[in-house]
C-alpha cells in the first residue's frame, strides 16, 4: 500500500487502517539498534586496556562510529542534490532492509579484527556498522513521524526512543557479562571476548532484515517526485536543529563514554570496570524512563489519565530497582526521578519547553558533578541520562515540522549531525588527557548550552507564525 508523505496516514482516502503493527515493528527495531549502540560504552575500557590507549586514542571508538553517521548522511545528502530524496522515491521499508544488512557486515568484521588483534580494523568495522545505523535513523524516524497526525509526532517518537532506550538499559549489562565474563579468558588477548558477542549481533540483523523483507508495511512515497537539490536547508529553523543534533549527541555520548572510566576514580569510590558497566544502566536507562513519560505527557491522553500513568512510570521504576538491585541505589536515583517527574509537568506537552528545561536542568547536574565527589558525583552524573530523555525526539519532531515531502532529506542531515556523537567525545578525551576526567565534563555542559538556546528561541527561527 503506497501512501503519500504529505498525507495523514491515520486515514488516508476515507480509510481507517490503523498502523500499530508497522509502529510495533519499527520500535523492535529502535530496541535492536540501542542495544547494540551502547555497546561502545564497553568497549571504550575494553580497548584502552587491551591496547594501552590514551583516553584520546579510546575515544577513536565513538569517532570511527558515529563519524559513519556524518559520511552516511553526507553522502545521502550529496544523492539529493544531485538526483531528489532517495527514500522518498524507494520507499522507508527497502531503506530500512539496507541499513540491517550493512550493520550485519560490520557486526561480522569484529571475528577477523579480533583474530588479528588489531585497533584499526576493529574501527573499520564499527565504522560500517555506523553506516548501517545511519541508514537506519535517515529512514526509520521520518517513518515513525508519518505513522499518525503531526500534532502527536513527537509522542510517537519518543515512545520508539523509549524502547531504544531500554535496548540501551539492558545493552550495558549484557555486553559487560559477555565481554567481561563469558567470554574473558586471561590466556587469551583481551580482545578475544568481542568475537562471539558481535558475530550473534550480526546474525540478528541478518534475521531482522528478513522479517522487514517479509512483512507487509505501509510503503509511504512521495505524491510527486522529489526535486533535487537541498531544499530543506532553506528552512532556518532545521538548520538551527541540526546543530542542536550535534550537540545533543555529542554531549549525551561523551558524558557515557567515560562513565567507567569516571566511577573508576578514586573520588568517585575507584569501582571496578565490571561493577563500574552495571551502573551504565542507571544512565542509559534514565533515558527510557524519561522517553516513556515523554510520550505520555506529549500525547493525546485525558489530562488525569495521562498524569496518572506519568507518575507511574517512575514509581515502578523505584519498585524495580529496589527489588533488584537495592535501597541504597533506589533512593538517590528516586530523587533524581522525582526531580524528572516535575520538569515534566512543567514542560507540559510543549516539546521546545522540555528541551529548555532539561537541558538547564542538564548543565546543573553535570556542573555539580564536577565540583562534588563520592556518592554526589555520581548519582548527578547517572542523572543527566533521565534529563536526555526527550531531546532527541523533539529536537528532531520541531526540526522536520512543516517540510511535507522534504522530511526525509531533512532526517539525512539531521542524521550527518550525529557527527556530535564523534567530535565532542574526541574533544573531552584530549582535555581529560589534560585536565582530568572530571574537569573534562565542562565539554558536554557547553553544548546543552546551545540546547537550551534552541529549546528557547532556536526552533521559531525562520518558522511562520502559527507553527
């Protein structure tokens, strides 16, 4: 079933199909990709171990992934200028079935890397694995946008978000079990352990390429065919979002790149790197938290329903934490929810307030982090992750609003501006080179700076009146 971009595809031509099965499908696969995206957190210590890095030199890791981002929508981008917006001539679905099937060849590029024991190619590989991912996301977020009303875009992908954010809370300690248990073995080379992980990693992308192949989704194309050029650059508001992109991701993945390293201090209780990775899950899974309350505040709920089952979810999460893991724990993150459950009120169902709000409440967290120690320190630093929560998402929602058939092509320079997720790690580990680790959060501080701005003022700029 074709459908034009600029329709509603609620209802399209009298029809009341719904498409919670192709949402249902797609936000598998927003868990898959967030799952295995967070492995770099593991591989980050792993790596500068194995191969004696420099922080700098362990950051190469985030710069080699997420550098395929800015290639990746680059190129896409160059494609546009040249021949009009490929997906929207294609459809999402093949582009989606072609983003799995270059991570699963980057995935399998781990088992000779490892064999040879060498940095470069293990770069290489996370290079096109990047690649794979940056096909995803140019595809697979303008879907989610276009599978309902505009108004509730955001909503829809943030719940989507939320489930990649529970692939990137359950990541964590999955792949610190196997690449720091299973498979750790002292007789062999430390990088051994990322062999098996990685090859299973690629098999799954395999047989979800399938089951995309398989499945009868909606193929949403353009009504006329796309022009070619940058047409979406012409729109201020989206270039402003792009940067906004950048330093979001920028400042969200330096900040969990070095949380290993960073409870590995002895100001912050000098843990171990397998006890150190189980509390990347506190940070990553602050953003599943955050994401699921998103949806629900920026949707089309009763007012009382919606409140209620906000304050569920971070009540359950306390529950959970406190059977799981322990009241020590649950305590001072319950606060930091509590902390998040008021910000969302606040923010109401205005994503550009949320994204002013968070990102202050953002800089405060990290600022009293770094001029804190012990349990302070910590539990602000794993707190930026719930207040990560809903940037993405309404960034990306507000930056693609109003561009009808261009969305895509605006999704593939938004997409280039994950390059964030590349240089500002680069940047902080050469200054925690420097300066120390702890110091070195003033880098993701400045750049929730200028995301507040946006949040402020960014997102109206160049935009008519009414949106």
């Amino acid at each position: 079933m074709a459908v034009p971009i600029d329709s509603n595809p609620v209802q399209v031509k009298g029809s009341t199909t719904s498409y919670r099965g192709p949402f249902a499908l797609m936000t598998l696969l927003f868990f898959l990709w967030g799952f295995m995206t967070v492995w770099n957190d593991v591989l980050i210590p792993k790596f500068k171990d194995a191969f004696d890095l420099s922080y700098f030199q362990a950051m190469l890791v985030q710069f080699a992934f997420f550098g395929a981002y800015a290639i990746g929508g680059g190129g896409y981008a160059l494609i546009s200028i040249r021949y009009g917006d490929l997906i929207a001539r294609i459809g999402y679905r093949k582009g989606v079935i072609l983003g799995l099937l270059i991570a699963a060849l980057g995935s399998g590029l781990f088992y000779p890397a490892a064999l040879l024991v060498s940095y470069p190619m293990f770069l290489g590989a996370l290079f096109i694995v990047g690649l794979g991912f940056a096909m995803l996301q140019i595809a697979a977020n303008p879907y989610i946008t276009i599978l309902g009303p505009e108004r509730t875009a955001s909503a829809r992908l943030n719940l989507s978000q939320a489930f990649n954010s529970l692939g990137t809370t359950v990541g964590p300690l999955v792949g610190a079990w196997l690449i720091f248990q299973v498979f750790n073995s002292p007789s062999a080379h430390g990088v051994d352990a990322v062999r098996i992980p990685y090859l299973i990693l690629a098999g799954l992308f395999v047989i979800l390429a399938v089951l995309f192949a398989c499945s009868r989704l909606p193929e949403f194309t353009a009504a006329e065919p796309p022009a070619a050029g940058l047409g979406a650059l012409r729109h201020p508001h989206m270039v402003l979002g792009m940067i906004a992109i950048f330093m979001y991701v920028g400042g969200e993945v330096a900040v969990g790149s070095l949380l290993i390293n960073y409870l590995g201090t002895p100001a912050l209780g000098q843990l171990d790197e397998h006890a150190a990775a189980s509390y990347l899950s506190f940070y990553w899974g602050g953003l599943m938290i955050g994401r699921f309350m998103g949806a629900l505040a920026l949707g089309d709920l009763p007012t009382l329903v919606k409140r209620s089952l906000m304050i569920a979810v971070p009540l359950v999460a306390f529950i959970v934490i406190t059977v799981t893991a322990s009241t020590e724990k649950a305590l001072p993150y319950g606060m930091l929810m509590l902390g998040l459950l008021i910000a969302q009120f606040i923010g109401g169902s205005s994503p550009q307030r949320m994204i002013a709000l968070f990102s202050g409440t953002i800089i405060a967290l990290l600022l009293t982090s770094m001029l804190t120690a012990g349990s302070v320190a910590m539990w602000t630093i794993l707190g930026v992750g719930l207040f990560c929560s809903v940037m993405w998402s309404n960034i990306f929602s507000l930056a693609i609003e109003g561009l009808g058939d261009l969305k895509s092509q605006a999704s593939s320079l938004l997409v280039m501006a994950i390059l964030g997720g590349a240089i500002l790690p680069l940047i902080q580990g050469a200054l925690a080179d420097a300066i120390g680790i702890q110091a070195s959060f003033i880098v993701p501080a400045l750049a929730f700076a200028y995301v507040a701005f946006y949040g402020l003022w960014g997102y109206r700029i160049g935009r008519p009146q009414e949106q």
